[in-house]
C-alpha cells in the first residue's frame, strides 16, 4: 500500500470525489448533466459520455489535490484514460488525488430491512487488476431501509468479510453500509449500525485498518467514537440524496468526518456549459464542500 497515499487520506484537508456512477445510475446522472437518454442509444455510447463528464470534471485546472483528497472510480473508469494516461495513473501524478475503485456488483433484493451485495466471484481478479493499475482503496455499497436488527448485522458481516478480502489483496477498502435518509426509523438504523461497527471494528485482527462511508447522521457527531477509533483511517459521509447545500450544512456539525459526495458534487454543472463557466461552477462545488469537510 502507498505510504504517501494513506498519509494523505489519513490526515490530509479535504474531501473524496465520488465519480463511480455505475450501469443503474448513469442515466439519471447524465441527466442532470444535461444529456437526454434520446440523444444516445446503448450501454457503449452511454458509457463513452459519462467517461467525458468524469474526464471534464477530472481535467479542470478547480479539481486539484489541495481540495480533492480521492476519487472513487467505476471498473470501467479504471480501464480508460485521463488526457492520455491511465486514470489511476493521471490521478496521482497529475493531480496528486488519491484513487479508489468501486468494486461492488450492486444491490441484492431487500431481506430483513436492508439490501446486502450481490456476489462478487471475481473479486479477488479485480482487486490484483487494480493493484497493477496504481488504486490504493476500493468502496462496496449495501443499503440498509429500517432499523432491522438482523438485517443490520447481516450488512456489517458481509462487508467487513470483503473488507478483509480486499486488505489481505494489498488494497485499503471503504466500508459503506448506506442508511437510506428516507427511512422512518433512520436514527434507530444508525444506533444499530454504531454499535455492530464498534464490535467489528474492536475485533479485525493485527493492524488491519478500514476508512468508513456513512449517510450523514440525524444526531450530530453521532459517530465521533468511530471517527476516533484506532482501527478506521478515515471516516467519510455520502449525500444520499440531498442537495449540497443540505448536505455541507450537516456535514459541517459533524467533525472529522469529510465529505465523499457524488450528486452534490456534480449539482449545477452541464456538457452544454462554457469551459470558464464549467470550471468556475466546478471551484464553487469544490470549495463549497472543502469547508465543509475542514470545518
């Protein structure tokens, strides 16, 4: 594992860009960006335009390593190019952001109040793939609808058993049991999830270490006990659907947890924009959930 590279998640100021829209959410994402599902036809074409919104976003002179700590990138991600160089490889020596790489599969139907990975046979293949591509971490999503004691554990036992599979593969592995910020009984949810990853945490052997990916809590600083336990690296939040300015609100009255957003990153910002009036959008969301995260 890079040592400069976890220095820099570990205690660096900033945020993690969350570019790993996968085949579910593309669309939609494209959408906002101003790209209507008629003007392309096909996963290839669709593809090829969510490499250039990431590209543009990646590429502009207001994302830098001073704000950006990481970027989360989808497989496919992984496997093209940023101005010529592999992505991972354009991300850290360009831009000296941090890259990550999703690996989950996405999302089994919901059992027990919650919504597990589907299985993940080539694992162990992807994680040796992104070792050779220069990705210092990975991130795998569940969703947990209710505070469903049983379904809780189950997502917890899941992701740390890939947690463990991917650190013993060399690579730092984002754990994200996402709380969905419509569930009734969300502060509940989030009482249940603290206290499994506190016994998880407590019993990961030897320095094994993991970063956290949590939905924003109803309490403010809730998870401060995980932020300050000597088993996490990092402990990040997700914007799960809400704007960035409801998003940096919360965040802020949540120290030493940072911002790893995805749509409240890209809020605002469109293919049909001017490079000046793209680039200075960009600066503005950077900046906007930088203080954030610092605060």
């Amino acid at each position: 594992m890079n040592q400069e590279q976890l220095n820099k998640v570990s205690t660096g100021n900033g945020f993690i860009a969350a570019l790993d829209q996968s085949g579910g959410s593309t669309p939609k994402a494209l959408k906002l960006y101003g790209v209507d599902e008629s003007t392309y036809s096909g996963d290839a074409q669709m593809f090829d335009l969510v490499h250039a919104m990431r590209n543009r976003i990646v590429t502009s002179p207001a994302f830098d390593g001073r704000r950006v700590l990481g970027a989360i990138l989808f497989e496919m991600t992984m496997d093209r190019q940023f101005d010529g160089m592999d992505a991972a490889q354009y991300l850290w020596e360009k831009k000296q952001v941090v890259p990550f790489l999703k690996v989950d599969k996405g999302l089994a139907d919901e059992a027990d109040g919650v919504q597990l990975m589907k299985p993940m046979p080539e694992l162990d293949a992807l994680v040796a793939r992104a070792v050779k591509k220069g990705i210092f971490g990975t991130k795998m999503r569940s969703v947990i609808n209710s505070a469903n004691a049983k379904g809780i554990a189950a997502v917890l036992d899941q992701q740390f058993a890939v947690g463990l599979q991917i650190l013993k593969g060399g690579l730092m592995p984002i754990i994200e049991p996402e709380v969905n910020i419509k569930a009734t009984d969300k502060k509940e949810a989030e009482a249940l999830l603290k206290a499994g990853f506190i016994q998880r945490l407590d019993a990961l052997p030897g320095d094994a270490k993991v970063m956290l990916k949590l939905t924003i809590p109803t309490v403010d600083g809730f998870y401060s006990d995980l932020v300050k336990h000597p088993k996490v690296v990092r402990v990040v939040a997700l914007s799960g659907g809400y704007s960035r300015a409801d998003s940096n609100a919360m965040l802020a009255k949540n120290p030493g947890v940072i911002a790893s957003f995805s749509r409240a990153l890209t809020e605002g910002l469109t293919a049909q924009q001017s490079d000046a009036e793209y680039n200075s959008a960009l600066d503005g969301a950077i900046e906007s959930i930088y203080q954030a995260s610092i605060t």
